[in-house]
C-alpha cells in the first residue's frame, strides 16, 4: 500500500481577534486524497481556521504548509487551492461565465471543458446573473467553478447547506475528483451525520484547539460504552488507571465509557468476574457530546 502524503500541514496555529483566542496552537495534518471533516459548535474556530489556509487571515503565530511549503512565504502555492466560504460573494451583476474569466485568471490549471461539462450536468445557465440564482443554485455554481480550477486542496465551509436535491452528485463528483486528482479536501460542518458518510478523517474542535482527531473506520473501535453487574460491590478503584468518562453506579450495576485501551479494559472488566458485561461502540454524536462535556462553556447561560 501506497504511503499517503501530508498535502497539508496545520502547524501550531493560533489566532486573536481584539483580544478573543479564536483558535491556539492548533496543528493536524490532512493526506492527499484525504476527505478530512472539521466539527465543532458554532464559534468553535472552523471558518476561522479555513479562512487561515485559504489566506485569508494571517495568524499570529503557526504555519500552515503545502507539500513541505509555506503557504505564507510561498503566496504562489494558493493557486492550487480553492475555498468555498459559508457566505458566498459575486460581484455585482456577474454570471458563471464572468466568474469563470476572473478564476482562470487567478488560478492557471483553470478547465474550461470541465466547466462547461459541470454547468451542463446540474443544468445551470452560465449566462444569467449569480443573484438570480438561489442559495442552493448559487452553491452549485461555485463548486462548479472550484473544481474547473482543479485545485489540489479544497477548503469547503458549510458547503452543503441549502443543496439537498443536488448533495449526492456534488458528493460523487467530489469523491470522484479527489481520487482521480489525488486532492486533498478540507469540510467544515456541524452535521455530523454528514461528515461521517463523507469523510474519511474527522477532527472535533473544541476549546479552541482539536479535542479528538481520527480515521472514521477507527471511532467504533477506539472508544465504547460498558454496562456492568456485579455479585459484590465493586467501586470506581477497581478499576485502577484505566481513562474512564461518566462513572456512574446504581447499587450493583455500573456504566462508564472508555476512550482508549478498550481491550485493557476488557481485560481487567473479566479479572472481577462481573455477572453481566455489556459493550457498545459509542456514536460520533455521543463521542462529540462526551467531549463537549469537558469544556468550562456554562450552557445555562443560553437560557439566562
């Protein structure tokens, strides 16, 4: 099997707006041909971090590369990337045909076969006006335009939101791109659902930095639910120095979960001889909810 590349390498970035920390010291790294899910609640630092690698915003400290570059001392490297913002901008009366003129002017592998072939398939008019065009038409276009530039890392921000008619071949012809391409692909979503069917990486972004990173094949396996019984009463020292989350005992019956080393964890469940041992693979939603638990954010405060 083929070693994947590191395309992209977030390196300790970290980012302040009038003395807010957006995101800190914040580092992952996303292969080619790599469908990597950023997560997190809303101001968690997802659009922050995208609009850094799109070069957007500059950070105050970190890099971020391109095949062993800096994006940020090589601005020539942009060209092979492409971001799609969750607020969508066109100029002021333009079309798909003006805005394919302006990218192919920007980004040189700009395919103007491609374009016409993309604009035909999801039947949209490069003639007529972008404002003309719902959310949805408008989203289609520029995905449309991104993959004309055959870009070699797309960042895409909330990028399906309004496209549910048209989300599974925009799915296809992504998945399609990147392994035709080798392109790495960067989305930014809060539904996980969503991410979990596309992607092949995911990373939770929580206090500002990354809670959890890991291949979506792996979060089954890597933490899980036990449901335990016992004849004699067992307390949480029994169960030594394994990381354990949510210890909870009802008389004899005890529940926790646990994020790593599951089969130590069997392993020592077995040498207290429980009467009942029940394990559950735990959901991206309840392993997003478990790690949320553990941020200082006070929740009461929406209500108050």
């Amino acid at each position: 099997m083929r070693r994947k590349i590191k395309m992209i390498e977030i390196n300790n970035i970290t980012k302040t707006f009038d003395g807010y920390t957006a995101i800190k010291d914040l580092s992952f790294s996303v292969g080619e041909s790599s469908l990597y899910g950023l997560v997190g609640y809303n101001g968690a630092g997802k659009t922050t971090l995208l609009k850094i690698i799109a070069g957007v915003y500059l950070p105050d400290s970190g890099d971020v590369k391109l095949n062993g570059q800096s994006l940020f001392t090589h601005p020539e490297l942009k060209t092979d990337l492409f971001y799609v913002p969750d607020d969508l901008y066109f100029g002021l009366g333009s079309s798909m045909n003006s805005m394919a003129k302006f990218y192919k002017g920007f980004h040189p592998n700009f395919c103007v076969d491609t374009f016409n072939k993309l604009t035909g398939l999801f039947g949209l008019d490069p003639k007529k006006k972008l404002i003309g065009f719902s959310k949805g038409m408008q989203r289609q276009a520029e995905m449309i335009l991104g993959l004309s530039c055959l870009p070699k890392v797309i960042l895409l921000d909330e990028s399906f939101d309004g496209l549910d008619p048209a989300k599974r071949n925009l799915t296809k012809i992504l998945l399609d791109y990147m392994a035709e391409k080798e392109c790495s692909i960067i989305i930014s979503s809060h539904n996980l659902h969503e991410l979990a069917d596309m992607c092949d990486h995911i990373a939770l972004i929580n206090g500002q930095t990354i809670a959890m990173d890991c291949a979506v094949d792996d979060i089954n396996g890597s933490r899980c639910k036990f449901r335990l019984a016992f004849k004699e009463d067992v307390d949480r020292e029994a169960f030594g120095d394994l990381k354990i989350k949510n210890f909870k005992k009802d008389g004899k019956i005890i529940t926790f979960t646990v994020s790593e080393n599951v089969e130590k964890a069997q392993e020592i469940i077995n040498s207290l001889n429980p009467v009942l041992c029940e394990r559950f693979p735990l959901s991206l939603e309840e392993i997003f909810l478990e790690e949320m638990e553990d941020t200082d954010y006070d929740f009461e405060k929406i209500f108050s």
